[in-house]
C-alpha cells in the first residue's frame, strides 16, 4: 500500500508526500501531468517531520519541485503520478474536465 498527498499545486511548484511501509521510496521519481502533458518531475527526497510524527515512516517522504504551465493551465488539474505504477495523486481542490469529441474542455467541478 502506499499513502500520500499532493499539498501545493501552483503554475510553478508542486509538493506533497509519499509513504509505503513496504517499499522504499525514497529518491523515486514522481511525475507531474497537466492534460497528459508532462510539467515537470521531482524526487521523493525531502525530510518531512510532521510525517515522522505521523508514525509514517523516517519522514524521508516528501518532494517538491518545479512545473511549467501556461498561464491559462488550471493547477487544480495537476495529476502526479509515482514513475512505473497506477498511483496517481490529485489535489483536494482538484478541477475536473472533460475533454469534447470536437477537443474543447469543458469544467465540470
């Protein structure tokens, strides 16, 4: 199992965390995705007291790193996604879109 969260997702960084209490995921590659349009990507290297505290692990869960949005991208719909596995975290204020058959989004939360 693994838990985490995306906490900050701004047209310019995004953080969170990433425990597992079975896999080691310390210095693993998280991905951050815009539309399926790659935006940037980070390392699950930083410590993260209040994770420690939580009793999740060393605390050695966080990441924080630099994305690149156009000016009318919507941060709320950021996906990060752990490399090579299904985990995908969105953020609590996450914006959902659909995207048209004619390729027009449309917000729908």
């Amino acid at each position: 199992m693994i838990r985490g969260a995306l906490e900050m997702a701004t047209h310019t960084i995004v953080s969170g965390w990433l425990y597992s209490p079975v896999i080691d995921l310390r210095g693993k590659l998280v991905l951050a995705y815009l539309d399926g349009r790659l935006v940037g990507s980070g390392h699950v290297i930083i410590m993260r007291p209040d994770i420690q505290a939580a009793g999740l692990g060393d605390g050695q869960s966080g990441f924080y790193f630099p994305v690149s949005l156009n000016a009318d991208d919507d941060p709320r719909c950021i996906a990060v996604r752990l490399e090579a596995s299904d985990l995908s975290l969105f953020h609590p204020q996450a914006a959902i879109a659909v995207r048209s058959p004619d390729g027009n989004v449309r917000r729908i939360a």
